[in-house]
C-alpha cells in the first residue's frame, strides 16, 4: 500500500467543479489501495484578492493580521474538498498546517518550516481517511500564531510532508502537463521535458518559472523526494519527473517569463556603490517582511542610481505603499516584465536588438531581457524562437 501525496494548485481548484473532479480521481486511487493526502493551495486567484482588500483597508497592514486573512483561502479549500470526498463516500478529514503539525519560525508572510509533526496525518491515514491539508501555513511553536509560507508556500508543505511520511515521491497537479522548456501560455510550440534534474528545475524556478517554488525544490533535492509534474484533470498525464539521476536534454532548456517588474530610483546627493544599495534594499525587504520580492539588478543610468524589482504585483504594491515616507527611494516605472533565456551549456546570443527592450543582461549560461510589458509576445515570436526549436 503506496502513500501518495499530492499537491494542487490554485488554477486546478478554481472552482467546485474542479473540486468535485479532484475528488471523484481520488475515489478511484483509494479504490486501488493507495493511502493519499492532498494538499491544497486556495482556490484560483482568492489569496491576491484577500491581499488586495487588505491593501484597500492599510497602507501598513499589521503582518499577524495579514497571515490570519491570507491564511484562510485555504482553509476554504481544503474543507470543500473534504466535504466533496465524503459526498462521494470517500473517508476524509482536512486539517490548517498548525492542526497538521507543520512547525514553522515567526517571521510572518514569509516563515520556513522548522520540524513537522504530522502524527494527527499519520493516524487519520491509519483510519483509512484521505488527509486533505492546507498548504501555505504552520504555527510557530514559540508564540503559538499562525504562520505563512509565502508566494509557493503550498510546493514546500507538500515535499516537506511526503519526506515526514518517506513518500518518495511528491505529485504536483498544475494546469499544464508537466515542465515546458517554456512558458506554453506565452509560445504554443513549447516542449515538454520529461525529465529534468533538480539543479535543471532549480535553475528554471529560480530564473521566474512558476512550475514549482524554488524552496521547494530546494527541499525535495536535499531529502531525496522525486518530484512528478503532472496535469490536473487529466487521468492520461505522463507529466515529468525530477530527480537526482533525471537529466533534460534539451539545449536551451527554459525560456522563463515573470510579468512584473518594477523600476526605481535610488534619491541620495552622494553616489552610493551598489553593494552599499543592495544592503540597504535587503533591510527594507527584511525590515518590512517582502520574501517574494528579488532585486535584479543596481545600475548607472546618466547621474541616475536606479534598482529594478521583481515580484508579484500585490507585494510590488504594497512595497510602493510602505515606501511612501522613504525620501530615498522613488517609483519609476511599473509597466517591465522579464524574459529570460537559459542554457544547459554556455552560449553566446548575438547581440541582441528589437523593440521594447529595456535591460539586457547575459553571462554564459543565463540572458535576461527587461522589456516593455507590452512587447513580451513579440520579443518571443520574433527574436527569441530560434533558441526553442
């Protein structure tokens, strides 16, 4: 009798009738002898909306407060999918990470699991019951409180509870079938690789790929757990695997897309390094508790010190927000997204010239174009294609 676990993401939980999917392919895996927990993320875009009010309400929210809202979207989640197993006469209990175990440090919107706990998992499993948990949240032990994960918080509970239950393997249920060498939103003719190491995945995550977190990756290469990318809602999904002896053979094995970028000024009389910048950029994300948010690059624009952030939209928001009695720091522009084009092996892009670029950055095995928002499809479709075929 195999232990599975299996996390879902919030574009395969959108609504009740994928819910309802979700479970009924549950019904037939416990049918086959499989003890099974899900981990679940909330459903669709619910957590940006819980942001966004939160936004509406303060400038500054209090981070408790915000992990006690944002916390609940899945909780929502993992209730109704319990709900929809026993429905169909599936045995199931859903439980919030504190109830599951999952210890975690104090650092709110962006704690790290410290130890997991799951001996509540472990019995409800022994009962023969479907474990459905949140994903995405824990407790401190120290203070008692409700905890965060941050952005992709799920992908880590999820590898951190199939290494508790020496699972081997965690599944990962996207939208898509698997990892692409690129977006397939964004280029129709991606190609699926069917296996991938984890330095492979690790460097496609970490460069804005949103197969899975790169924590989580992180996790799962030092405890061993395989992962196994598969589509949600599709019963024929061969998916792909990564591991320690899986290898990609593509070339250009990721072309990585993340939508928002922001550009800022750094406001001083005196020019400052950029190490100085970084350390000072590096508080305020600390100080002000943004895990998500990535300085990518400090540079000279004429007597300019300009910096440019990459993140999400809600925390880039809220980063604009706090910095409104920051003399320091401005807001330029907020219309740039990045592209970037990994190689397995060095390459050298010709230079490279088209329409709404921005930035351009490129060492052997990375190239990283900040663009124009608007300009990403035609950057892909004109300049960047050949490197995908």
């Amino acid at each position: 009798m195999a232990i599975r676990v299996l996390k879902y993401g919030g574009s395969s939980l959108a609504n009740t009738d994928f819910i309802k999917s979700i479970a009924a392919q549950i019904k037939k895996d416990k049918a086959a002898g499989d003890e099974i927990v899900l981990v679940v993320s909330a459903m669709g875009s619910s957590t940006n909306e819980l942001i966004d009010k939160a936004a509406s309400i303060s400038r500054h929210p209090d981070r408790r407060e915000l992990d006690m809202l944002i916390s609940t979207g899945e909780r929502v989640s993992m209730s109704l999918m319990s709900m929809a197993l026993n429905d169909i006469g599936v045995k199931a209990i859903s439980f919030t990470g504190s109830q599951a175990g999952i210890l975690t440090t104090n650092s709110h919107t962006g704690a790290n699991i410290i130890e997991v706990k799951a001996f509540r998992v472990k019995e409800a499993l022994e009962q023969g019951k479907v474990v459905v948990l949140a994903g995405f949240q824990g407790v401190c032990p120290e203070t008692k409180e409700i905890t965060t994960l941050g952005r992709g918080g799920t992908d880590t509970t999820a590898v951190a509870m199939a290494d508790f239950l020496n699972a081997g393997t965690c599944e990962m249920y996207k939208d898509v079938d698997g990892v692409f060498n690129a977006d397939p939103k964004l280029y129709d003719k991606a190609k699926k690789m069917n296996q991938l190491s984890y330095n492979q995945l690790l460097s496609m995550c970490e460069a804005g790929a949103k197969v899975v977190h790169p924590k989580a990756v992180k996790l799962a290469k030092e405890k061993g757990i395989k992962l196994l990318v598969k589509k949600a809602h599709d019963e024929n999904s061969a998916g792909s695997l990564i591991s320690a002896n899986s290898h990609a053979s593509q070339q250009a094995f990721a072309l990585n897309h993340s939508p928002c970028v922001y550009e800022f000024q750094w406001l001083n009389k005196n020019s400052e390094s950029n190490d100085h910048i970084h350390s000072e950029l590096q508080k305020h994300l600390l100080a002000w508790n943004f895990p998500d948010l990535q300085i990518l690059d400090i540079y000279q624009d004429k007597d300019q010190q300009k910096f440019l952030l990459r993140g999400t939209d809600s925390n880039l928001d809220f980063f604009v927000r706090a910095l409104a009695d920051d003399s320091k720091i401005k807001l330029l522009r907020s219309d740039l997204s990045e592209l970037s084009l990994s190689f397995s092996t060095p390459q050298n892009l010709q230079d490279t010239k088209f329409v709404g670029l921005y930035r351009y950055r490129k060492s052997a095995l990375d190239h990283y174009f900040v663009i124009e928002r608007n300009y990403t499809q035609n950057i892909i479709d004109k300049h960047l294609i050949q490197y995908l075929n």
